[in-house]
C-alpha cells in the first residue's frame, strides 16, 4: 500500500474524529459551559451541516487545482480552529469555531477521495477508495475512545486541543507524501454533473444513504446519555463502547466489501439496514429491562456499528457503477449526504432527547431505517426497469 494512501487514510481518520468526538464528552461540554446535553449536541449538527453544504461546491470548485495547497490550507484553518476550540469560554464562540473546522473539512475531504480515485492502478479505484473510508470507521473506533478518554482525564479542552495536533500531523504527512502536480483535472460541465446526479437511481440512492445515515448516528450522537441511563456507563465504559462499536464497524464494512462484490450493491445494502434495524429493536427491548449489564449493553453497540457501516462500499461501488465520468462528484453529493444525516440525527435526536428522554432513540433510529429501505426499494425498482443500469 503506497505512503501516500496511508496519509490520506489518516486525515480522514482526524476529520471525521473532529466530527464524532464530541458525543464522547458531551456531558462534560454541556457542564462547562452551562448549557443542555441536547444543546451541546448541536455542535455535532452545525459541523456536520456546514459540510454537508460546502462539500459538494468545494469538490466543483476545487477541482483541478493544485492538491497539495489545498490541504495544507484547509489543514492549517482545521488546526486554528480546535486550538482555539481549546481556549474558549463560550458555547457561541465554539459554535464559531466549529464552523471554521466544519469548512476545512469540507474543503478536505471530497479531495481525498477524489485523489485517491485519480491515482488507483487500474482496477483498484474502489479497493483505493475504500481504504481511504476506514478513516471514517477507525475515527469511531480509535479517535472518538481516545478522545474520550482524553476529555474525562484532562478536560473536554484537551480534546479539541489532541484535535489540533493530529490535525497538523495529517498536514505533514500528505505534504511529505503527495506529489506537488497532483491534480484532480477538471470536472464536466455542470449541466452534465446535475444530469447524471437527477436520474432516479442516482438520487433515490444518495437519499436512502442520507435516512440511513440520519437513523444511525442518531444513536450514535447521543450514545453516551444512553448509556448512562441504561446501564450507568461512566467515561471510561462510553469510551470501550465507542471503541467497540468502531471496531465492530471496520469489520462492518470489511465484510460489506466482499458482500457487495459477490452479491451486488443493492442485497449488500439490504442486509446491512436491515442489521441495523435488528440491533434497534434488541435496544427498544434492552431499554424496558433497565438497568441492564454493561456487557449486554457492549454487545448491541458491536452489532450497530458493525451493522452502520457494513453499507458504506456498497454506496460506493453503486454511485461508480451509476455516475461514470461524474463519480467523483457523485462521491461528493454522497458526502454532503452523509454529513447531512448526521445532522438531521443530531437536531432529531437532540430534540428527542430533551422532549421524551433516551428510550425514544431507538424506535426513531428504526424509523429512518425503515425509510431508507423503501428508498432503496424505489431505486432497485427503477433500475430494474431498464432506466439506469446497474451490475
């Protein structure tokens, strides 16, 4: 595996830590500062909704410029952004501030992938991309647990500020390693892109992949309020939990990758909702016996991750299979998605939170779960009906 894909797969790795690592420390956060649990969740929702806009107009905009600027750039406001996270005394000037990291991201990461596409040897672009997505799957396993532990050792401080070093670590490490001409070329017209991007089978699969992804991160936001009133998890536990779900989550989307290939996309993505919806039900059921072990506990938050991110290259494989010449862009809206379901999971289960307490999570989760499957119904349905082909 080259140097360089290793960097890439690590920047993604602290990009997507920056994103998830507050739901380890959300309780500590919401002290300090004097705000709600609910509210101090919120920071998760405006980080992920300033990608989820920004994402897709960067990897047009930026597309055929000089790659390594533009991470050392977005890089260098990333790390500004959490050491100054790790100073402030203000909820407003936090929100501020995870703006600015939310920019960096999103200027950062379409870029990644789309880089690591360019440079694949021929029949091994989605293998390339695929290494760079267990950035996304090691940030929950790895990032978020150390993090978390982290944040209840030192403060919650410390945690924005570890943020800030490994983001300047991801920096050097793609500039010692990218060639400077690397470049993305430039994209097809933009009438071409929205095109390919409207035909039903396209979108009807970045929408289930946004439900999807609404319902699971809804969970996992909020995982550490729930645990505490499940089982009475301490940090330390909701950081082994993270840890384990994370882990459950890279042998996820191992599994899904060789699932997608001898099945297809579409079964892949099939069975990995429906695992999903499995693993709400046991905690709607876990939730009326509490208090329960932490070990039950440990077990359902094995199966959710691995279940979350059994899908992700299915998604992938598909959006290459329907998009052709607009796939990176297609992986770029399917990062906007992405980043918008943990948004929406965010703000519903916030809102979830403070009206009906945790139990409510749950059956909510299955509930974007179940639409997502209808989604993905829909799509399968037009694409058998010979609009867009699909292998």
């Amino acid at each position: 595996m080259p140097v360089w894909l290793l960097a890439l797969l690590f920047a993604a790795f602290v990009l997507y830590t920056d994103d998830y690592v507050i739901a380890g420390v959300l309780p500590e956060i919401a002290e300090d500062l004097g705000v709600s649990q609910s509210q101090a969740g919120q920071l998760v929702t405006v980080f992920s909704v300033t990608v989820a806009l920004a994402a897709p107009v960067a990897g047009v905009g930026l597309a055929g410029m000089d790659r390594r600027r533009v991470f050392g750039v977005s890089l260098a406001v990333f790390v500004a952004a959490n050491t100054l996270a790790a100073l402030t005394p203000s909820y407003g000037v936090l929100v501020v501030l995870r703006v600015a990291a939310a920019l960096a991201a999103a200027a950062t990461t379409p870029s990644l992938f789309a880089v690591a596409a360019a440079r694949a040897p021929a029949g091994r672009t989605g293998r390339y991309i695929a290494v760079v997505a267990l950035g996304v799957t090691g940030s929950i396993a790895a990032g978020v647990p150390i993090g978390t532990w982290v944040g209840g050792a030192l403060g919650w401080r410390a945690t924005f500020a570890l943020m800030a070093v490994l983001g300047a670590a991801a920096a050097a490490s793609i500039l010692a390693t990218l060639d400077r001409a690397e470049q993305d070329g430039h994209p097809p017209s933009l009438s071409e892109q929205l095109r390919v991007l409207a035909a039903p089978a396209v979108s009807l699969g970045l929408a289930a992949n946004a439900l999807f992804m609404t319902g699971s991160m809804m969970l996992m936001t909020y995982l550490a309020p729930f645990t505490v009133a499940l089982s009475g998890a301490d940090t330390t536990v909701r950081g082994a939990l993270f840890a384990l779900s994370g882990l459950a989550g890279m042998v996820g989307i191992w599994a899904g990758g060789l699932a997608g290939g001898r099945w297809g996309p579409d079964r892949a993505l099939a069975t990995g909702v429906g695992a999903f919806l499995a693993a709400m039900a046991a905690l709607a059921v876990l939730w009326g016996l509490r208090p329960v072990p932490v070990w039950t506990m440990g077990a359902v938050s094995a199966l959710l991750g691995a279940a979350a991110f059994f899908t992700s290259p299915a998604i992938q494989a598909r959006l290459h299979i329907l998009a052709g010449p607009v796939a990176p862009q297609a992986l770029a809206l399917n990062t906007s998605g992405t980043y918008l379901g943990v948004a929406g999971g965010g703000v519903v289960g916030g809102v979830l939170l403070a009206a009906f307490g945790p139990g409510a999570l749950p059956f909510a989760s299955a509930g974007f779960g179940v639409c997502a499957l209808l989604s993905l119904a829909l799509a399968v349905r037009v694409d058998r009906r010979g609009r867009v082909a699909v292998a």
